[in-house]
C-alpha cells in the first residue's frame, strides 16, 4: 500500500517552506505556518493510519518472507512518524513554534489553549519551558526553517515504508 505522506511533507518543505521563508515578514509568517500546521493533521493522520494498517495486513498475509519483512518495515516506519512527532517535535519545534506565534499574534486576539494533559493538538500550547524561554529570543524565521529541517525525517522515514512497500509489491520473489 503506498501512501502519499511521503510527497505531502516533501511539498512542505519543498514547495510551501522556501517562499514563505524567502519573502513573509514575521506576523505573516506565523499566521502562514500555523494555518499549514493545523491543516496537516486533517489528512496526515488518515494517511499514516490507512497506510499503516494496509501494510500489516499485506504482511499478515504475505506468503514469503521477504515480502512479509518489506511490508512490516513498511507498516513500522509509517506509524513510527507519529511518536517521533508527539514525543520529540510537540514538545520541541511545534511548541516552540505554536508559542512564537501566540507571541507574535498576541496584539491580535491570539492564544491557544493551555495544554493540561499531554493531549497534543493543533489548537494546544505543548512547548516545554525550556522551549519556550528559547522561542522568546529566536526570530520566527529561524524557529520555522528548524521546523522543516526536523520535519524532513518524517519525509525520509514515510518515503522508506513507500519503497518497502512498492519493492514487496513489484518485485516478488
């Protein structure tokens, strides 16, 4: 089963990064890495879900070996993306981002909800303390160029499940 959350994080950082860091001043940046943060999960999820699930199945009913490991390789690194984004990137990057923009959009209205429980979201503010003492003094600019510097592994690990997963389907033994 392949997926496409391979090209849509590569086109994040390929194609919507560069001009917003080339050209966006800072406010502008905020509200234009935001609103492409939050739509993210609306069809990351159900892409890495989907190909998730169709690759352990692949590979539950695999009739050889080979193919069962590609498609369990597949399967793992699909999934693998999501606790390397809520545990390391939430409390990291995407905090330090979500609290650079409550900062900047301050003036207008903007905040986000206090996170209480570790329930990640969108809408939730997730950085560490540490994170945010060091989001207050880094220009937005920098803190979204980290963001798809980190944001490129999800790239890299999604497009390892794709070729597992296309080389057990193309070439069997």
């Amino acid at each position: 089963m392949l997926s496409d959350q391979p090209g849509i994080t590569f086109a994040y950082n390929a194609v919507l990064l560069p001009p917003l860091l080339s050209h966006a001043p800072p406010k502008l940046l905020a509200k234009e890495w935001l609103q492409a943060f939050q739509y993210g999960p609306t069809f990351v999820r159900p892409l890495i879900l989907s190909s998730t699930i169709s690759n352990a199945l692949l590979a539950y009913y695999a009739t050889d070996k080979r193919s069962n490991i590609l498609y369990m390789v597949a399967a793992i690194s699909s999934i693998a993306i999501m606790p390397l984004t809520l545990l390391y990137m939430e409390l990291g990057i995407n905090g330090a981002a979500k609290w650079k923009v409550q900062e900047l959009l301050r003036d207008e209205g903007f905040q986000l909800k206090e996170n209480t429980w570790f329930i990640p979201g969108v809408d939730r503010q997730t950085a560490s303390e540490s994170t945010r003492r060091w989001a207050e003094k880094t220009d937005m600019r920098e803190i979204v160029t980290i963001w798809g510097q980190v944001n490129k592994w999800r790239w890299v690990m999604t497009a390892i499940g794709m070729a597992a997963s296309a080389y057990a389907t193309c070439c069997p033994p």
